[in-house]
C-alpha cells in the first residue's frame, strides 16, 4: 500500500494483530475485501479522495503491523496524524480488551489531541 506522500491529513489504523485493519482500508479505498492479504510488516499506507462541502481532501490511511515486535515503531506513524481508529475484532476478546492500551498509547504520541 502507497501511493506517493504528500501534506495530506493521515489518519492512523491501530490495533492487535489480525483484527482486520488493512481490510478495512482495502474496503474503504476499493469497495471490497481482500482476501489474500497478508499481515502488515512495520506499516504501509495509501491515499484515498473524500469529499466535502464540494471540496477534495485527500487522506493518507496509515495501516500500522499490530504485532507486538512491531510496537515500538507505533510513535514514529502518529507523527502529523489528525486522527486514529482503533480496531478490534468481535470474535478475537484479547483484542478488545486492548482497547484502553491503544487509546492510550494514540493520545500519548501526539502533540495536539487526535480525534479517536
């Protein structure tokens, strides 16, 4: 997932592993689901136009790799980010216990309040 980088606002997909985050991106940039797709290395992203009031924004969609070894990369993706959504899986309740963790660290790695 990239596309070429620019000033757009980033909006960060945080999360365990294997809950759907790079799904949920392929689904909102292309319409589908993806059903081969692998697990996040480190992170990827892609752009993605929405508009509004008549105006073209585009967003970077950051996907962030939820595993564990991974983590420590998390500070570095938050950098400029307007906003953060935090994923869970219904049929995974370790990740949704998680929750709380990933609002935290969201809030923690940014210098002006992202909207979660």
């Amino acid at each position: 997932m990239s596309d070429s980088q620019g000033n757009s606002p980033r909006v960060i997909f945080v999360g365990d592993s294997g809950v759907g985050k790079t799904s949920i991106i392929h689904y909102m940039k292309f319409g589908s689901f993806d059903s081969h797709s692998l697990p996040t290395v480190g992170a990827g992203w892609t752009s993605m136009d929405c508009y509004f009031e008549n105006k073209k924004i585009e967003y970077q969609l950051w996907d962030t790799a939820g595993q564990e070894i991974y983590r420590s990369l998390v500070p570095i993706y938050f950098k400029n980010a307007i906003g953060a959504i935090i994923c869970f899986s219904l049929t995974d309740a370790i990740s949704f216990q998680s929750l709380q963790s990933w609002v935290d660290q969201c809030l923690s790695y940014t210098a002006n309040p992202v909207k979660i």
